[in-house]
C-alpha cells in the first residue's frame, strides 16, 4: 500500500500512533525497521511508546526508510513537532543568491573548489583576498554548482541577501549569523545544527570571519556539512582550507593579437563593460597594447576594471591610460584606493617596511631579491612573501619555471 494513500483516511497526529501505523502499512516489524532506518530496535519501540522525544534526524531516516511520500512525511514532521509543520530545510527553501552577470575569468577556481566540497575533501575552506576581487561571486556560483549537481541545500549567510522563501527559515539564518558572529545566544545554531543533522548540507558564510567555536561545533554535530566562508582575511581556524585569490590574470605587455588578448580575463571583464560605454567597439592591434596597459594598472581587480571602462564613455583609451598613469583615483575612486590604504596599515610594520621597500624594485622580482633588499634569510624571506601574498598586496606568476612576484599597481600608487 501507497503510504499517501493511506493518509486519505483520518490520521491519528501522534507521532508514535502515526509512526506504528505507517509502519505497518509497509508490513515491516520493529527489528525490520530499525534494520532499514539505522535506529535501534528499543528507540522504535520507545517512540511508538510516546517514551522518546523524536529528534529531526531521527524522523529525516524513518521517513526515508518507509520511502514516505510528501504529504506522509510531512503528517509525521507536523506530528514530531507538537502538530505543527516543521521547519523545512531544502534545496528549495535554501539557496544561494541570484546573480544575472557571468562569471568571468574564475572556471578554474570554481572547479576545482566544488569537487573538494562535491566529495568532502575539504569540509571548511575559506575564499580569502582583497575587497572587490570577486569572493562573493565565486562563492555564488560554487553553491549553485554543487546544489545543481547534488540537490543539498545550501543556508547562506551574509550580506548578499539569499532568496529564502520561508519566513520561520530567514529568521532562523538571521539568528544564527548573530550566533556565529558572536552578537547573540546559540538557540538558533543549535536549531539549524538539529535540521542539518547528518544530511548533506553547504553553509556559506559571506563576508566576515565567524568565531571558530560555534562553528567547529556545527561540523562535529553535522558530519556531513560542508562550510564555504569568505572573508578578507584567513581566520585561522583549526581544519581551515584556505584558498587566496588573486585578482583577474592580466594580460603579457607583449601581447598584441586581439584575438588572443581577449581570452586574458581581466581583458575579457574590461571589454565586456567597454561594450556598455561603446556599443559595437571591437579590439583593434593598434588599441591592443593600451588595453593591455589599463588592465595592468589596475591589477586586473573587477572593480577597478569596471570603473576604468566606464570612463570610456568621455575618454579614448590612450588619455584614460595616462590619466591612471598620472592619478589612479580619478579613474578607480577613493573608495577602493581607501581599502587597499587600510590593508596595507594592518600589515605588521616589519611587513609593512619590507613592502615599501619591495615597492622600489618595480614590478617583477624574486625571492632572491628579497633577500638582497631586506638583508633576510632565504627562509624569513619565504614568510615575508607568503604574509604580504595572504594579503593580497603583491601577485605571483610563474615566469622562465620561477616564481616572479610584484606588488600592485595600485599598491604603489597609494600616497
């Protein structure tokens, strides 16, 4: 017999008269039941009993188990719930946010950041870099990827509003931001810890660093539970996979064929807003090495890029160039030079030093020059690069089979 079927009939609402019902509509003992859902033979007993205070996980695998329909399951949720509708927590109540933009230039990372979550290689890994580099828009599209791909429902917490289309839940997530930035209690977690229970599930925490207790918790409870954060900076948290990003990959100064040029993507980011200042504008060879300057100048940081193409509206290119050449923060604005200011003052002043002088052996050096500049060892050289790469103020490329590093374009033009 359909168990939806049988819901056409009165039902009775307690959760132990609903759950011996359904079970034995299936023709299923006790032991069979225990022996299909993972619950022991005595917590059946002890529910059908009313002796047992049925948890959210424990329903989820009793539901799953007997291959309830939508209508049943929800009768044994309202039921395990005192008669109330249970709070749900699904693909189709918890979703990332929309994003009308394409991606540019970020297929690499989001791949291979979605398989390490796909599979559980990675059960926190946090997106770090520079304001503006494109966190929040890579983490948008790893969470629809993998909610495509497995169906988990993916809470999202942060400042991008998350379309949540049940009120209870949005009140929920507001409370457990509260919680995990440690403005408020735990009630809320703990709820969302109890909904996750041992489900697959991706906890996206956009936009600040949470407190590492509360949410090494979650993963202990949760075993399932994946967490993608993104912050400014690593937080330092046991387990933690970070992963830094760098603005958009510019383009080689010797690179001069259009057609070539504009797979670079920060070239490829540029041109798209080029074409909403100047409709039906296409890559000349001759506008080519200018393009190729611009997005160099501004690092290939999204928005300093886009800011730069929409001056195009007054400007040719080659005046735009020099005006970045002459005063970057006529051309990308106060607000992004302001943030890059106030990450270079949290630098620790040994780094700080180091990064001034660093700024005055222009924009390609190694680590051997480090080492001939700073007077460091081979090895405190090695930290200094990794520290000042942590926060985002110099790049690295692979040049020759060695690693070149420069400090941004924008980074030295601060005053």
């Amino acid at each position: 017999m359909m168990i939806d079927q049988a819901m056409a009939g009165e039902i009775d609402t307690r959760f132990g008269a609903l759950l011996r019902r359904f079970r034995t509509d299936y023709g299923l003992t006790q032991r069979m039941l225990a022996d299909l859902s993972t619950i022991s033979e005595r917590a059946i007993r002890d529910l059908e009993q009313g002796k047992a205070q049925p948890r959210a996980g424990t329903v989820r695998l009793i539901a799953e188990a007997l291959r309830l329909g939508r209508q049943a399951r929800t009768s044994l949720e309202r039921a395990a719930n005192g008669g109330r509708a249970r709070l749900g927590l699904d693909a189709e109540l918890a979703t990332p946010p929309t994003v009308l933009d394409t991606m540019v230039g970020r297929a690499v990372e989001a791949a291979a950041l979605t398989a390490e979550l796909a599979d559980g290689a990675s059960r926190l890994i946090t997106i770090s870099g520079l304001p503006g580099v494109g966190k929040t828009r890579l983490a948008i599209e790893i969470a629809h990827s993998l909610q495509a791909t497995t169906g988990m429902p993916v809470p999202w917490l942060g400042a991008t509003d998350s379309p949540v289309r049940d009120r209870r839940l949005a009140g929920l997530l507001h409370g457990c931001s509260a919680a995990l930035y440690g403005r408020a209690g735990t009630a809320d977690l703990a709820e969302l810890t109890s909904l996750i229970a041992d489900r697959d599930a991706l906890l996206v925490l956009d936009g600040d660093r949470p407190r590492a207790e509360p949410l090494l918790h979650m993963l202990a409870e949760c075993p399932r539970l994946r967490v993608l954060i993104t912050a400014t900076r690593p937080g330092g948290i046991v387990g933690e996979r970070l992963f830094l990003l760098n603005p958009l990959a510019t383009p080689d100064p010797d690179l001069v064929e259009p057609r070539l040029l504009e797979d670079v993507p920060s070239v490829r980011l540029f041109l798209d807003h080029v074409h909403r200042a100047r409709p039906g504008y296409e890559l000349t060879r001759a506008d080519a090495p200018v393009v190729a300057e611009i997005c160099e100048l501004v690092d290939g940081l999204p928005p300093a890029l886009i800011s730069a193409a929409a001056w195009l509206a007054v400007y040719d290119l080659v005046p735009l160039c020099r005006m970045l050449r002459a005063d970057p923060a006529a051309v990308v604005g106060n607000a992004l030079l302001a943030q890059l200011a106030e990450r270079v003052r949290t630098l620790p002043v040994a780094a700080h030093r180091a990064l001034a002088t660093l700024s005055e052996l222009g924009t390609d050096f190694t680590i051997d020059d480090v080492v001939t500049s700073t007077g460091r060892s081979v090895a405190d050289a090695g930290l200094l690069l990794r520290q000042l790469l942590q926060h985002g103020v110099i790049r690295v490329r692979q040049a020759d089979g060695q690693s070149r590093f420069q400090v941004l374009a924008l980074i030295r033009a601060l005053p």
